[in-house]
C-alpha cells in the first residue's frame, strides 16, 4: 500500500523564463493521481496531461486484474488450463517483474493475487490465523510456476487458482510510461505522481530541480530529510495505518508472499532508482525482506537507493544515502 501524504513535492516557483508550471488531481486507477507539466502555457499544459490522462487509461486496460476484459484477466481466467497469448507490451513488464522476484528472493512476487485473503486489517479479527491457514493461503503463490515462452509471447500458470497482480509494480510501470511519453511529444519539465510512485524530468522553470520531501509516518508534520529529483523516481510504500497486533507484536497488512505471515519491523520503505517502476516493486521487496536484508540487497544494486522508517520511528538507509546531507 502506497501512502500518498510521505512524500510531498516541492515548487521552488510557479512560473519563470516565459514558462507555467499547470498542475493536475485526479483519482485514477482507484489511487491519488497528480501530474505536473512545465509548458509555455495552460493550453500546451493541458494538451500534456490530456495526454497523460489517456496514457493511464490504455495502460490500465492492458495490465488491470479487476477489468475483466484485460490480458492479465484473461492469463488468469487460464490458470492451469493454456497459456495465453499477449502483447509484447505487457510480456516485458511480466518479464521484468519476475527478475525482480530473482533479486528479492520472492519477496516480491506479482502471483500474490493467488493469495487467499486470511489476514483482515479493518479490526474485526481479534485472534491469529493458524499456522495451517496461514501456509495453505500462500499455497498456489510461485514466480517460477509462471511460464514465459519468449517465442510465442505466451504467458501460462501452472496452477489452477493461480492470479496474476501488477499492483505492486504496474503503478510505477504508468509513471514511467507518461514521462516517456510526454517527453517524446516534447514535453522537457515534470513530474508525475501516482499515489507515491513518483518520476520527475527536467527542471523547474527557475533552473532548480524538482524535489521531494520524506515524511516520517510516525510523525507527519516533520519532514525529516528533502531530495532533489533529477531525471529519476521514488516510491515510497507504507504501513502505518493499516496493521493489527497480538502478543505485542505489530503485523503490516503488507505480507509475506513465501511465508503467508505479514511483515513485521517495518513502517515505510522509500526507493530512489532512475525508473519508477524499478522503485516500486523494489519498495515492496525490501518491506517484505526487512531492514538488514533489504538494505544489503539494495547495497548491491547500482544506482538504487533506500530509505527505511522502522516501527520505532527509527531512520535506516543504504549506503548511497546520507540523510543529514539532505535534512
């Protein structure tokens, strides 16, 4: 789950050398949306985010489970039956995804839509599930039961009830979507924001970079650190309103898709990458990974970084990373 009030961009000015900045807040895709556009006036701004509007709309009926007409529907309506035939669109986003399954270990896994739905986070469950429960709802979840044929663009679950979700990494996919296209169509300035996956291009019309605050969760009105974003993405996902407690332990509603059980220690993860999509789902992983596995994984990937917020209100971040630079 992605919180949109962690990270809040920042304008240094609205207009300058003959240029707008025009802002634009939707609801799409069920979450905040916000597009920002630097342009030579609200005419050409508005044509942009037009442009961005419909982008969301074509990837959305391409990569949406909850649409029954998308290919992703039409894999899972499949599962254990035939493989189906796609785009090559939606073939290299499913591709991607499960390299990022390689990397976390599972940690991510765009099968979590195979999850039964055991944990309830609305405070009606009183008691943990079983131990037996919990390891029989992850039971049809598996990266490698999915099967690519890079030949015939197929792609085939292995079992039946299996799903396929890009919750966790088609948002990011849309944000790096628009900002390729609106630079094509010669749009040099911006920033998207969908519900916290966030993609800046070019610069403020005053010659300044776009920027970011991060928010402490644990703490709203403090921003503890404010980054500037240069060509490059950050998403930040979170947990701080939605979890449950037993045994003085604190459960994320954010879950574990190897083990069933949801993750724990963790409050919010922001992922600083070049593309959004890349942050997105490595957000998720690291969340479910924890904060010393997260961060060394994210230690090892070039030009990734991390910042993680624990259930204490603690600070945690990669090695690239250094908060007080930024505060």
């Amino acid at each position: 789950m992605k919180k949109f009030v962690f990270l809040a961009v920042l304008f240094s000015c609205l207009s300058g050398f003959g240029q707008i900045v025009h802002k634009r807040k939707l609801m799409m895709l069920g979450s905040p949306f916000e597009v920002t556009v630097v342009a030579k006036d609200t005419v050409a701004a508005s044509v942009f985010i037009d442009m961005a509007v419909a982008e969301v709309r074509r990837v959305e009926n391409l990569i949406s489970d909850w649409i029954p007409t998308t290919q992703i529907s039409a894999i899972n309506k499949n599962a254990g039956i035939k493989p189906v035939k796609v785009d090559e669109e939606l073939f290299a986003l499913v591709e991607r995804a499960m390299k990022i399954s390689q990397v976390t270990d599972g940690a991510f896994d765009i099968s979590y839509a195979s999850m039964d739905k055991i944990w309830k986070f609305d405070g009606s469950m009183k008691k943990m599930p079983t131990p037996e429960a919990i390891k029989k709802s992850v039971e049809r979840i598996g990266y490698k039961k999915i099967i690519l044929d890079t030949v015939a663009k197929t792609i085939y679950l292995k079992d039946e009830g299996m799903k396929l979700g890009l919750g966790g990494i088609g948002q990011g996919y849309i944000a790096d979507r628009i900002k390729d296209m609106l630079l094509a169509k010669g749009c040099v300035s911006g920033i998207v924001n969908v519900s916290g996956d966030i993609n800046a291009w070019g610069k403020q019309p005053d010659g300044n970079p776009w920027t970011v605050a991060i928010v402490n969760p644990m703490n709203k009105n403090k921003v503890f650190a404010t980054f500037p974003l240069e060509d490059s993405a950050v998403e930040t996902s979170g947990s701080y309103e939605k979890f449950v407690t037993f045994n003085g332990k604190r459960y994320s509603h954010i879950i574990d898709p190897r083990t069933g059980y949801p993750a724990q220690g963790v409050i919010s993860v922001s992922v600083f990458a070049k593309r959004t999509e890349i942050a997105d789902a490595l957000a998720t992983g690291v969340f479910v990974m924890g904060i010393e596995a997260g961060l060394n994984m994210i230690d090892q990937l070039k030009g990734i970084g991390c910042i993680i917020v624990d259930d204490k209100g603690g600070v945690h971040t990669s090695k690239n990373i250094d908060i007080k630079q930024y505060e």
